[in-house]
C-alpha cells in the first residue's frame, strides 16, 4: 500500500504474539491508528509455544487479522511458523515475516521467494551478519526483490534475557547491502520492562521499522504475554518516539 520500508523512516509495526480473538485486535488497532502506526502485526501460531499450550486460530485468525485491517485502514504482518500455512499467509496479508528456524531452509526460502508479497527475514540467534545476508540473497536471487532483514536478538552467555539484542547490525548491514533492517526488541527480551529502552536505543541506531508485540491484557495473553507491551505502555513509546526520531532523522 501506501508503507514504504526503507524509504529513511522508522516503521512501527505492532500486534499481538498470537492472534486471539476480534476483540483484541480491534482494541490494539484501535492504540494503532490513534498513533498513526499502519503496520498491524498477528500470528496464527505461537512462535514459543508448547505442545499443550494454545496453538492458534489459524485460518480464522487471519480472516480476522484481515477484516479487522480492512476496518481501520492498516496493513497487515504475519509470520510463517510452519511451511504449510505459507498459501494462507498469501492469501490474506500483506507481509511475510520468517522466522529464524527457516534461516537456512534454502528450499523453503526458494517457495517463499517466488510469491510476490515482501518478505521479513529474522537472524537465527546462532548465526552471523553474513549468513543472514547470504539466507536474503536467497531470496532475491528467486526473484523476490522486496527484502527486509530483521534483527532479534543472538545467544550469548547473557541469562537476564532471553537474547543480546546486537544493535550492530543496522550499521553493518549499511555497509555490505542495500537491505531494510528492522528490530524486534520484545522477542531479543523476552520481558516488557526492556523494551522501551531497547526500543530507543533501536531507533538511535538507525533502523528503518521495530516489531513489536502488543496486548491488550498481556498478563492473561494466551501466548507471550511476557514480553509483549500494554497499550498504556505503547502510548509512552510513541510518546517518546515522537522526541527522539526527529533528532536521528528516522521520523517522516
């Protein structure tokens, strides 16, 4: 639509871990709009989730993610947790999120390359800058030119999060390639009370979107309520966006 990633702004996109139930997201698209964010985000399946745990709406929850987008004039993110689901995902969003598990599924990388819709590509934690980079080139030499790198964190000897959120990537990435970079704080975190900060530091660094999972009760959400942020506290993030963006020229 009318979202342009990578043209010199810091794209907000936020929604829930796991898509719940109509309600939900129509209260956090609601947070959104009043932000002018234009990017809604929500999976039909968990990305941590456990065998007996919720497992998602699936194709229900992407009609929801799609009627409740239609209603306020958004566009819509989801990521492929499972191969089987990419027909779905094409049909009812407007991108594609791959999560760090199919890194370097090169065969899968090729399928998804071949669709026409942009596609977010996540570092797998144990990996280098340069073999994300050669995952995205993957992808466009497929044929898909609509790339975006995203950043969420790597495994280090660090146990107070989940992940060590490298905020070295953007200027990295710069250097070697063309290719949007994005950060996803609340899944390198794992927790709530780090996001706001790692969030500024993200935009200092000159990122051009963040992901983040929003709730509208997260302390009952159905999958990683934990690290998802409240609408009161997505409120003093944009609050303080809205200060700090214009000083690192990642606002429009």
């Amino acid at each position: 639509g009318e979202v342009t990633i990578g043209g010199g702004q810091c794209v907000v996109m936020a929604g829930p871990g796991a898509i719940e139930s109509r309600r939900q997201l129509d209260q956090i698209a609601a947070a959104l709009v009043q932000r002018r964010v234009r990017v809604l985000s929500g999976n039909i399946l968990p990305q941590y989730s456990n065998p007996y745990g919720f497992q998602g709406l699936g194709e229900e929850g992407l009609q929801m993610l799609r009627e409740t987008a239609e209603r306020h004039g958004l566009v819509t993110i989801s990521e492929v947790v499972d191969p089987a689901h990419l027909p779905l995902l094409v049909q009812y969003v407007d991108l594609i999120r791959v999560g760090p598990r199919h890194m370097k599924d090169y065969g899968f990388l090729r399928a998804l390359a071949r669709q026409p819709k942009p596609l977010i590509l996540t570092r797998d934690p144990a990996t280098t800058i340069e073999e994300a980079l050669i995952s995205a080139d993957y992808l466009l030499a497929e044929g898909n030119p609509h790339v975006i790198l995203c950043e969420a964190g790597i495994r280090t000897f660090e146990t107070h999060t989940r992940l060590t959120l490298d905020l070295s990537v953007p200027a990295a990435i710069r250097r070697h390639s063309h290719l949007p970079v994005v950060v996803d704080p609340c899944r390198a975190a794992g927790r709530r009370d780090r996001v706001l900060p790692l969030s500024r530091a993200a935009l200092a660094s000159g990122i051009d979107g963040l992901l983040l999972d929003l709730h509208n009760d997260p302390d009952h959400a159905l999958s990683d309520g934990a690290q998802a942020l409240t609408l009161e506290q997505f409120h003093q993030l944009m609050d303080q966006f809205d200060q700090l963006a214009p000083i690192v020229e990642r606002w429009g």
